[in-house]
C-alpha cells in the first residue's frame, strides 16, 4: 500500500519503519519541523514536507501519528484526498475524524515506544477500529502484516485501555526515575534495583498483581514508612509515596 505519514515522533518512527520492512511504499513523511520529517524520510526512502498543503494525495493510507491537542487543527487543514484516514491515539475516539472525511479508522500500537530503540513490531499488540466494514476489512489487512496481535476495540473502551497504560508504563517508569535519582543522590548505581524490577514483572506473568504486591505499605508498616518519609527532601515525592502506600493498603483490603 502506498502510506503518507502525518507526523514523526516516537510512534510514526516505528510504524513507518515496519511497514517499510513489510513492503508497503511510503510516500511522505509530513512533519511541523522540517528536521524531523527529513530524518524520518531517509530512514524510509520517502519525501518530506513540513506544509500541509503539499501533503501527496494520491496514497492508500494517511496515517495521523501527532500530539492529540494538534490532531483537530491538523485535520480542518488536510487537503481533500482519498484514501482512508487513520490514527494511532489511545485516548481520541475515532469520530474526530467525521466532520473531514468519510473513510477512516484508528489503529493503536500498546506499547511504549522510543526512536534510540529498536522493536520488535510483530510482538505489539494493535488495536484497530474502522468507521464501516471495508475500511475495518482494509486496517485488519494492513495492521495484520504488521503483527499477529490484532484486536478490535471500540473508542470508550479503548480511552480505559490507554489510561490502564498510563499508570502500568509511564507512572511506573516515572518510579524508576524517583528511585534512580533517590540511589545517584546517595552514589548507589540504578542497576543495583534491576533484579528486583525483573522480578517485579516476572511475577505478573503467572500472579494478579494484587497477589504480587510486597513492601510495608501493604501491612501498613508505619515505622518503616515514616524512616523512608524522612529521608525524601522533597515534599512532593513525600506525599506521593504517603498517597501510593495509602493506596497500596485500601487495595490490600479489597482481597
């Protein structure tokens, strides 16, 4: 299939180079900053362009990989094509795409995404919703050859899907950043903690993880919560770690 890109970052990186890898001929790559859709193109022997109204409108796919607050502003600037309109958001349900055009879908990739690092695509989920039955014929098709994990999901459901990935990868990671300045402050190297995160997520291969859950706070340990409350400088990590070990307990008791 021929595949214009509307966007560069993190996710739009990954796309573009597997379905490069799969055949499809990418046509464009459109980026606001014109850097980064010539370093995206030339990894994927496309043309670039950073104005909209040079966007080519002669593809099969175009496929909206943005910030969401600048998918709307983008869309009411699209020039007239044919080909079906998708995009790769968690969290915007695919009728934005209504008042622009009347063949579109969303095809969303469950993973966490960086350019510096390689990916295996055929091991992310994809998550697909189609506006009618050709195009959710078309995105399967498309999204198949991608990876073998292909579900469809619907828009609401879809808005808990990627808030659940919030708190499972970013604010998880957000924690490895806390602990990871919490031991370069007190000259412990992080990878000293990478056994205990293997671990950690090993666990939920084969436990809830409810039944995985360790740690003082789940016994409520005040002792040992107040040491560690005392040694944080900063009052905001301090009432994180008071409003998770909270959290962590009331959960506890759910069992």
């Amino acid at each position: 299939m021929k595949i214009v890109f509307i966007g560069s970052g993190n996710v739009a990186t990954h796309l573009a180079i597997a379905a490069k890898k799969e055949g499809h001929h990418i046509l464009q790559i459109y980026s606001r900053s014109a850097e980064n859709a010539r370093c995206l193109a030339e990894k994927v022997n496309a043309k670039c362009t950073n104005r909209l109204s040079e966007i080519n409108c002669f593809a099969e796919i175009y496929i909206f990989s943005i910030k969401d607050d600048v998918l709307g502003e983008v869309l009411s600037e699209m020039p007239a094509t044919e080909g079906l309109w998708i995009h790769t958001a968690g969290s915007i349900p695919m009728n934005i795409f209504h008042p622009y055009h009347d063949r579109y879908g969303v095809l969303y990739p469950l993973q966490t995404l960086s350019k510096e690092r390689e990916i295996d695509f055929e091991k992310i989920p994809l998550f697909i919703e189609a506006n009618d039955p050709k195009v959710r014929e078309q995105l399967q098709e498309f999204a198949g050859g991608l990876s073998p994990i292909v579900h469809y999901i619907e828009s609401e459901k879809r808005r808990y899907l990627h808030l659940a990935a919030v708190f499972a990868c970013n604010f998880v990671n957000h924690m490895y950043a806390i602990a990871a300045q919490l031991l370069e402050n007190n000259q412990i190297p992080f990878d000293m903690l990478l056994p205990l995160i293997d671990e950690t997520a090993a666990k939920i291969h084969q436990m809830h993880p409810r039944e995985a859950q360790t740690g003082p706070a789940i016994r409520f340990d005040e002792q040992v919560m107040n040491r560690h409350i005392d040694l944080i400088d900063d009052p905001c990590i301090k009432e994180l770690y008071l409003l998770i070990s909270q959290s962590i307990y009331k959960y506890s008791l759910r069992q």
